[in-house]
C-alpha cells in the first residue's frame, strides 16, 4: 500500500542462485513437513499475530465468528471501498461514471491501485470522506476514525473494525443501489493476483483458501520489500511510511497489517472480514501464510476449500514456471518463505542448489504454474501423500 507524504526505505541485496530463484538461503528440507487442509469453527490466529475477525453468513443472517471483532485497525486499502461508494453516492439514477473515472475506480478495486486512491482522496477532501460515510446511518459504521490530524494524507491510517468492514459489504450488497452493488462487486470478483501500484501478490487469505466464487479486497501496510508478483517485475524499495509513526485511538500505526475481506460462496453468501498486525520485521511470505493459515481455519458457509496439500518454501523470489523446466516462461516469483498448495507433482528439468538435486517439481493449482520441488520444505524429493500429475489422488 503507498500513500501521499512518502518516504524512502531500503531493501536487503539477494543473492542470485540458479535460474529460478534470485536468492537462497541454508536449505531447511528437513524442518519442513506437509501442510495440512483441515478446518475449524473457531478462529486459530497464529503465534505472533493479533487479530480482528468477522464471518456473517447472509443466508442464516447470524455471525460464524467473532474475534476482536471491534478492535481498531489501520485500514490500509480496505478504506478504498468507502472512497468508491463516496465517489458513487449521488451519481444520478443512472449512476453514470466518467470514463476518467473508470479508468481509475476499476484498477483501485481490482488490483488495489494506489494512485487512484490518492487522487480520489486529495480531489473529495480527505478526512471529509470519512466523516461522510460515518453520517451515513445506513451504512452503519461503529468503529471508522479517519487519519489522525498529523497524517491526514494518509487514507490507508483510516481506522476500521472487522465489524465495521462487514457492515460496509453488507450495505453493499443489501442497501446500495443495484449499479452502484454491481460495478464494485464484480470488480472485486475479478481482483488480479498482482497488486496494480506494489506489486504485491495480494491473492492471500480469502483468494488462497476458498474455489471460487469470491470476491476480496485486500490491504496491506508496512515494511515490506516490494513485491515482485508478475512475470516482469523485479525486486525493488518499498516506499516507507513514516518512522515514528504515534499510537493514535488505540490504532497500532507502525507493526506491518495484512488484512483479507470479501465474500465467499454463491450469491455472495458470507462476507469474511480478517484484519491482522505481525510482529515487526516479519517478512511477507510469513505473513502472507499466517493470515492464509488463519482464513483457512474460519467456519465459513458456502465456501469449498481447494484440492491439494499445503507446504511450505525457502528461497528468496522463487519463479513460478509455465512448465517443469527452468527454461519455460515464468508467471509469477513467490513471496519467500510463502506456503503454497500442491495440487499435484511431475517430473522435468534436473535443477541443483549443491548439495541438493531435484528432478521433480510440483504443481500449483492456484498460480497455474510450476516450482521445483527443491524449493519445498520436504525431507523427500517426491513429495509426500501428493499424486503424480495426470494420476487421481491416492
């Protein structure tokens, strides 16, 4: 997430190893075991991680969980939600959107672009954007404070709640108007894995651990290095947020946030709120698997889990390939350290990280490509428990 009043930060040089990752680390095969896929009614929030959690399911019209449901989080780009519905609030019976405007409302919702949230927040006033929405009782805000006056640039230190991030989504899907429910909905439906502005693979939480149909608007803020989703880009500052950052009405400013929300299921049946903070210097990769671990464990109506087993990864910058072989075009590089799920493995290219070669290389499902196994945490080449590609599951 970037916002206006910037600042620079560094970020740690890697080191390149082979041809599908830019870094790599002592090997840690043999701490690592498979994943699991099980889950649970009540919320497991991991080690390290504080959390607010909300799951209402619209048909039954009652709570599946409530954890700190009210606690007070800065919002990061989850606020962009209240900065679309201001902007279309008042758009004629039509609710026409400006072509300009399109261009921008669609890439904020769908890969969480930032300076379309900067301009909508500089040119609609600010703070004022807030204040709108909390007198808007129909909306049913409880917990939304805007930025505290000495960071007033920064949209994403807006405050929310998980509560609060469930009544905005139920006011959307029960109360807005129909095109107004329609054009940010089927923009969250169709969220890219690769963040517009940071790069960031922001198809974590609720994109990871539920089969379509969902919709998500994800947030995230804090140290990260920047992200390097997608099949150009390359690792790069992260810009940082101010180095002081004060505690402001109870909302931590400075340990980084990862949040998921959204809807899971046909006809949008529940709505999934996780806002979450991690230790100071956590990576993303870890983050980004806590939160995915955390998700997976919500008692969440209407959602189906994914098939394949979870495990986790080493390296810095894994490439996920089009094919087994270091050669094939790649899609995507992983956050390091990021769990990821197998649905499958095969055999291609040999690939050697001295002392360790590996012939097999496993599938995922979720990204549509491949990773060597090499880089699983796995005492075995052949993974455990996971079939060979193009076999049914044993």
């Amino acid at each position: 997430m970037r916002m206006l009043l910037r600042g620079a930060a560094a970020l740690a040089a890697v080191v390149t190893v082979a041809s599908l990752t830019s870094g790599a680390a002592a090997h840690p095969r043999a701490e690592g075991a498979a994943g699991t896929t099980k889950s649970s009614a009540a919320a497991q929030i991991p080690p390290g991680v504080t959390a607010g959690v909300a799951v209402f399911d619209r048909q039954t019209g009652t709570f599946t969980e409530q954890v700190n449901d009210s606690a007070q989080f800065r919002s990061a780009s989850v606020v962009k939600l209240l900065l679309a519905l201001d902007f279309l609030w008042g758009r004629g019976p039509d609710y026409v959107i400006p072509a300009a405007d399109r261009a921008r409302l669609e890439p904020m919702l769908r890969g969480s672009d930032d300076d379309a949230a900067n301009h909508y927040w500089s040119t609609y006033g600010g703070s004022a954007i807030i204040k709108r929405m909390l007198d808007r009782p129909e909306v049913g805000l409880r917990d939304t404070v805007a930025p505290p006056a000495e960071y007033a640039g920064f949209w994403g230190y807006t405050a929310m709640s998980a509560r609060d991030t469930v009544a905005v989504y139920r006011y959307i899907l029960e109360k807005a108007p129909a095109p107004v429910r329609t054009f940010i909905m089927d923009n969250l439906r169709r969220s890219t894995r690769c963040s517009a502005t940071d790069h960031f693979d922001q198809h974590f939480g609720i994109a990871g651990s539920f089969d379509r149909p969902w919709a998500v608007k994800q947030g995230w803020s804090g140290k990260f290095a920047k992200g390097t989703c997608g099949s150009q880009a390359t690792p790069a500052a992260t810009p940082a947020e101010p180095a002081a950052a004060p505690r402001a009405a109870a909302v931590d400013l400075t340990r980084p946030a990862l949040h998921t929300t959204g809807t899971v299921g046909a006809n949008d049946r529940t709505i999934v709120a996780v806002l979450s903070l991690h230790a100071t210097g956590t990576t993303y990769g870890k983050a980004y698997t806590d939160i995915g671990r955390l998700t997976r464990s919500l008692n969440v109506p209407g959602g189906v889990r994914p098939a394949g087993t979870w495990f986790g990864t080493w390296g810095e910058l894994v490439n996920v390939r089009r094919g087994p072989a270091t050669g094939d075009e790649r899609i995507t590089r992983l956050p390091a350290g990021v769990e990821v799920l197998v649905g499958c493995q095969t055999r291609g290219e040999v690939v050697s990280v001295p002392p360790y070669t590996n012939d097999w290389w496993a599938y995922l499902p979720q990204y549509g490509g491949y990773i060597s196994n090499i880089y699983i945490s796995s005492p075995d080449n052949r993974l455990p428990n996971v079939p060979e590609c193009g076999s049914p599951r044993p």
